[in-house]
C-alpha cells in the first residue's frame, strides 16, 4: 500500500499538481510514518514550491530511519544550495558521494557551491570529475562555461558554453528548422540570428552583429519591447518579432557568436561606443541640480533576482541626504512611488527600450542593479554604477570595479552576501565627489563624463 501512495503522489508531481501531490503524500504519510520514500517525495515538493524549511523537516525525518535512501542527502543539499547555505549543501552533497555513488550530477551540484562561494578552483575540479563519469554530461558543461567565463578564461568557456543546445529551455528564443550555421559562406545566403536569454543579454550581445559585413543579409529576431530600438541602430539589417515567420538558410542564437566568429575576448569586438544611440530630446526640465537615473530592481521571475534587486527602502537615506544637490528620477518600470520619496517617476512613461533610451540620453548618470537599464546606458556609453551582488553574474567578473564590456560602466560590489550597506555608502561618497566637481566647476552643465567613470 505504501507503493500506492508513492505513485499516485509521484503523478500529481510530475504534473505540476503540487497541491494534489502535497495532499497525496501527507495522507500516505499517515498510514506510514516512517517511509523514507514518502518523506523524501514530499520534500521534493515542497523544493519545487520553494518551501525549503518544510522540505528540510521532512528529509530531516528520513534521514533517522533504519535505512534513509540515499537520494535524502542529494535532497538536503539542494535545498540548501537554494536557500544559499552553500557550506551546507556541500555537507550533504559529500554525505550523498560517500554512499561510493559517484554521481555526475552531485559533483556538478558541488562545483556549483564552490562557484557560490567564489573558491573557483575547487569549482572547476568538481565539473571536471563529472565530465570524467560522463563526458556528455550537460549541466557540468554548462556550468563550467559559466565559471571560466567568470574568471575571463573566455575560448574554454564559449565552447562550454555551446553545450546549452542540449537543454532547449535554456535558450529562451524560437527555434526554426534551419541549419545552425557552423562558419559556412553566407554570400547569396540568408543567416538568422535569434536573440535569447533576457533583455540585458540581447543588448550585450547585439555588438556582435557588427562582426558581419553590412552586405549581408542578416535577419535578427528580437522580442517586441526592444526591437524598435535596436532596428534604428543597425538599419542595414532586417529584424522581426520574436514569433515572426520568416525564411533563412542558416541559423545561430546570438549568444554563439563569439564562439563561432572566434571573438572571445570583448576587447576583440570592432564596435565603438556608443552602438545604441538615440535623438536628444529635451524630456527634462533645466536644473542646476545632478540628473540622476535609478533602478532598483529587475525581473522577479529572473532565478537570481532576490540576490541582485534591492528594497527601494534601501536607496531612502541616500535619496534623502542627496535631495538638495540631486534631481533624482525612477527609470523603474510599474512602480508608484509615494509623493514622500524625493524622486520623480519616469517609469510610468516608459512603454518600450526607445523611450527608456530617450530618458538615459537626458541624465547625468545612471545607478542601478544588474539588469536591462544597466546594460541599455552602458551601451549608449552613459556614465552608469551598477550595483553587483556578492555572487556576481559571470559577466561582471569577480574583483574589478570596471568592466571590458562597457567602457562608462563602474561597478560597486557588495563585499559581504545580502550586505546593501557598503555599496550604497560607497556610491554616497563617490556622489558627493561628483556634486563637489559641479560646484567647483560653477556650471549649470555637467562636468565632464569621464569623472564619472
């Protein structure tokens, strides 16, 4: 009977009937309190709702029977991987291998916790005992392009990086059944370039698009809030929607090109700032004041975005201390701000990337966390200080406060996890530098950019 309980709750999991799973096997829980398999399906439950306290009670119990199935450990330590107790979850993780199951996956899940704890060699070492089990193994693949993409070791972490093909959620794009194009000649040819990932990436990563003569015929497929933009600023090419048919006799996601083109390092990209450019419009009323842009938060479904947005209640004493020398205006997008904090909402206005590049143009600078706005003014070659948390996305690198992305980006990092403070005290200080070069300069224009930087 308890086999019964398992599968039914099992069927409603694999359906996504969580609540109907959850139901299921508390009720066989009921009837056999002590079955290590009950317990750990329930946590496996609870991990895909991200209730990872529930889920460890339950594989806590598990782990005191007779005979706990081994999975329990592997369990634990994904759970707290997920809550970012990374020592925790290399505990479990290294319980789990001493079961003599050298597992690909749970040495790919063991690098993964020394990536996050920024101890890269142990990182690589455990990717690469994965892929000695399973050379085909794709997570460890994945993850090692991630790491050596962090540390700016750049061919080996393209290659890896080609691995997510084998994973087709990971792309984020429309895939066609055109050839995936491996450096054949594209003369009298038609070469798709589909954009994936997030809005941010898709601006990164559009340069590349530079690499290819204007002759020939590219099309790039963009989604709807960023298209316009982009098609003004390489008019030479046809773009179309994210869901748009269209004809080509090749076709490479966008995020392949530095391997195929073999531009590993962004130094190599012949692109010059800015490549996204757009009309000066006079969107902001005069000031003496510093015109300054801020970002927040990014998108909450993004998988790392409670680590890299901040609480706006966070900015308030910067906002507060600064309201007399700076004109602060919100580039976020869906917020209404109270008539109390000292900042103007722009956001509301902003309905696409065409608009929120309009309202860049018209700022001094711009602050804000990793996301699309950060990447959009770095782009333009706006004066931008992104906010970057502990774990950094492999693109920031791991220690430099500047980027070899973007030449008017700096980075402020946090030196401690979940720790806001420190990099917002060090942006107050570097704002009440840039107000001091203003007064001294006595200009109601800005000083010159590169102060910024």
């Amino acid at each position: 009977m308890e086999a019964f309980w398992n599968t039914l709750g099992t069927s409603f999991f694999k359906e996504k009937g969580y609540k109907d799973a959850v139901e299921t096997f508390q009720e066989g829980l009921r009837r056999f309190p002590n079955s290590s398999q009950l317990h750990c399906n329930l946590a496996q439950v609870y991990i895909a709702q991200k209730r990872y306290r529930k889920a460890l009670q339950h594989l806590h119990v598990a782990m005191q029977q007779k005979e706990p199935e081994w999975i329990v450990y592997f369990l634990a330590g994904n759970c707290h991987y997920l809550s970012n107790h990374f020592h925790k979850a290399i505990y479990f993780y290294n319980q789990f291998l001493s079961s003599e199951f050298n597992s690909p996956e749970v040495l790919t899940n063991l690098g993964k916790a020394y990536h996050k704890l920024l101890n890269i060699p142990k990182a690589l070492s455990y990717f690469e005992k994965a892929l000695d089990i399973d050379p085909s193994f794709v997570k460890a693949h994945i993850d090692k392009g991630f790491t050596n993409l962090l540390i700016e070791n750049w061919e080996p972490g393209w290659a890896d990086w080609e691995w997510r093909f084998k994973e087709f959620k990971k792309l984020f794009c429309k895939i066609d059944p055109f050839p995936y194009w491996k450096n054949e000649s594209l003369e009298n040819k038609r070469l798709l370039i589909a954009s994936e990932q997030g809005l941010g990436d898709i601006i990164q990563f559009s340069r590349y698009i530079r690499s290819f003569p204007a002759s020939l015929h590219l099309v790039v497929r963009c989604p709807s809030p960023i298209k316009n933009l982009l098609q003004k600023n390489f008019p030479e090419h046809e773009w179309i929607f994210e869901n748009e048919e269209t004809e080509c006799d090749y076709q490479i996601p966008m995020q392949s090109l530095p391997h195929l083109l073999k531009i590993y390092n962004p130094h190599d990209v012949k692109i010059s700032f800015p490549y996204i450019q757009t009309p000066s419009k006079s969107l902001l009323p005069p000031s003496k004041k510093l015109k300054v842009g801020l970002v927040w938060k990014g998108n909450p479904l993004h998988d790392d975005d409670k680590n890299r947005s901040i609480p706006l209640s966070s900015f308030l004493p910067l906002l507060e201390k600064t309201k007399d020398h700076i004109e602060w205006y919100s580039l976020q997008k869906g917020e209404v701000l109270s008539s109390k904090i000292p900042m103007i909402n722009l956001g509301e206005r902003l309905l696409e990337f065409s608009e929120t590049a309009e309202a860049i143009n018209a700022l001094d600078l711009v602050i804000s966390v990793d996301t699309s706005v950060a990447h959009l003014a770095g782009a333009m070659n706006k004066p931008v200080w992104v906010l970057i948390p502990f774990f950094p996305d492999w693109r920031w690198g791991l220690k430099k406060e500047t980027t070899d992305w973007y030449p008017s980006m700096r980075l402020f990092r946090q030196k401690r996890r979940q720790d806001w403070k420190g990099p917002l005290d060090m942006v107050y200080r570097e704002l009440e530098n840039q107000v001091l070069l203003l007064n001294e300069c006595n200009t109601t224009s800005f000083i010159d950019q590169k102060n910024l930087r």
